[in-house]
C-alpha cells in the first residue's frame, strides 16, 4: 500500500500512483491533497491500477479563489497524457468557478459545496441542516493547528477563538477511518474551540461512490 506523510499531503503535486504508464487507457484524478489519503486507500483497497494521481496543495482550502486556477493548470498539463481525467473536488468555496473549468474541458468532478457533505453524503448533509457545527474529516484533524489553528492566529491570540467559532455550538468529526488517536486529536480540537463534541464514522461517504462510477465507466 502506498504511504503518504503529512507533509507530502501538503506539496504543489504528487506523482502518479505506481502502476503501468500513462496512457490512452489511463484515468489521471486530479484532487485536492487533503483527500490524497482517501484516494489512494480506495484504489489499493479495489485495485484500480489504472487510475494516477495528481494533487493540487490542500492549502488552497484557505484561498478558494485560486482553485479553479490550479485546476485549469493541472488539466492543461496532463490532458495529452490520459484517456480521461476526474476532478476528486466539490465546489469547495469557489463559487461555481471549478464546476465552470470542468464543464468547459468536459472533466466530471464530485457531487457538492464540499467534502463534509460528500463524506457524509449529499442527501443526508443538506436534510440535517446544522449551519452552527464545525466540521472536520481525518484530515483536518491530522492538521488542525496547520488549517486552522495557525492561519486564523489561534496560536498567538487564543481569545479570537471566540469571535471566529462564537456563532458554532458543535465539533463534529467526520471519521474516515476508526483511529482512536485521531478522534483524540479531534475531541482536543473541540476542547481548544470551546465547542462541544460528536463523532460520526462516515467512512468515504459519495467519494467512494464517485470513484466506482469512474472506474466503471472508464475505457
């Protein structure tokens, strides 16, 4: 099984997955790198060796304003190489703008504003409703103090906790995978931010469906 530290999650691209080259008959994913994990765990787990990965920097979820822009760079440079390329993205706070690059380049991407909702599942994220919960998936709680802790300044002025989560009454863990140490890390979040806690084991939610309709039709 492949192996990804954080700090590779985190770089302008991944190389491509290991397997034969590239090809007419080959799938590039383009994804965000808070996902890269996922994927990959989803390719070993279904032996889906003809699909790559490429993997903009998770970071970007900071500046949504540049995603759609980065995507167009990342299509443009591999589009001659592969038979088909799949957006591993929601809307993410681009406000239409990558949903308007992949219909222009006929690119699918995934279902949703972002991946909390596909993770949970599209359907049950919007029935539920809870605009005053934070949510995080493993990967956010893997890097909390990365995402979230040192860009709003918690580190050094712990008290904006108020102003930036006041309006919040919950933390809730969106759990890929069943590790202790994660949800550890997660309750400490929500311990940190003055928020209550919950956990919910969501496992990969519609990226994983996303992915077996991409392998189905892909060829």
């Amino acid at each position: 099984m492949t192996r990804l530290d954080d700090s590779t999650l985190t770089s302008e691209t991944l190389a491509p997955l290991p397997g034969s080259s590239s090809g007419r008959g080959r799938v590039l994913i383009i994804a965000c790198g808070a996902l890269a994990r996922e994927i990959l765990a989803l390719r070993d787990i279904n032996g889906w060796s003809h699909m790559d990965l490429t993997c903009l920097p998770a970071i970007l979820h900071n500046h949504p304003e540049k995603i759609a822009a980065a995507a167009q760079e990342a299509i443009d440079k591999h589009r001659g190489d592969y038979g088909q390329i799949f957006m591993a993205y929601a809307d993410c706070g681009t406000g239409g703008a990558l949903q308007a690059v992949c219909d222009a380049e006929g690119v699918e991407m995934i279902a949703g504003p972002h991946c909390y909702s596909f993770f949970s599942g599209n359907a049950a994220f919007e029935a539920a409703g809870e605009v005053t919960s934070f949510f995080l998936t493993d990967f956010l709680a893997r890097q909390f103090d990365t995402f979230v802790v040192k860009p709003l300044g918690l580190d050094r002025h712990p008290e904006l906790a108020e102003m930036y989560f006041g309006n919040y009454e919950k933390l809730i863990y969106l759990a890929q995978t069943d590790d202790p140490a994660l949800t550890a890390k997660a309750e400490a979040a929500a311990e940190a931010l003055g928020l209550a806690f919950e956990r919910r084991m969501t496992g990969y939610g519609d990226l994983a469906a996303a992915l077996e309709t991409l392998n189905s039709t892909a060829g």
